[in-house]
C-alpha cells in the first residue's frame, strides 16, 4: 500500500522542518481545524525566518513575525500581494 502524498511534499527538499509543519497542518484538518492554523501559522514564521537568515537581515530573537515580515519587506522587496497578507 502506497502512503498518500502531501500537498506539502516539495517543502522536503528544501528544509524537512517545513515539511512537517505542513503536513502536519495537512494531517489535522477535518479532525482538528485550531491545529490546522496553528502548523500554518509556525509554518509562515518558519519561513520568514528563513528568508530573513538567507538575506543576511539581522534581527533579535524576539522579533515579532509582523517585525520580520516589515524588515524584509524594506530589504528585499516583497511582492505587495504576499506583504498585504501578514496584515
């Protein structure tokens, strides 16, 4: 028997931690919906973080995801649909 496949399989090659947030997200989503937007949630943060590592943008630890979505938003750019988001 084949295991089914997450939508979340591509995340795997790039970090295995986005992968499991997403499907774990995945996972919970008739059963546990809160669950569900907590994984995206800690899923959105992780990748932020990522992006902020990846662009050399110093930050505190403590910085807030609407801190990491501002500052990297002034460094990089974001497409205005995808920054209009965290809002």
């Amino acid at each position: 028997m084949e295991a089914l496949n997450s939508n979340f399989d591509f995340l795997k090659e790039h970090d295995p931690v986005f992968y499991q947030l997403g499907s774990a997200a995945e996972s919970a989503f008739s059963g546990d919906p809160n669950t569900t937007l907590i994984k995206l949630r800690q899923l959105a943060e992780a990748l932020a973080q990522d992006l902020v590592a990846r662009s050399g943008i110093k930050l505190g630890e403590t910085a807030s995801q609407s801190v990491l979505l501002s500052k990297l938003n002034r460094e990089i750019s974001l497409d205005p649909t995808i920054y209009s988001l965290h809002a």
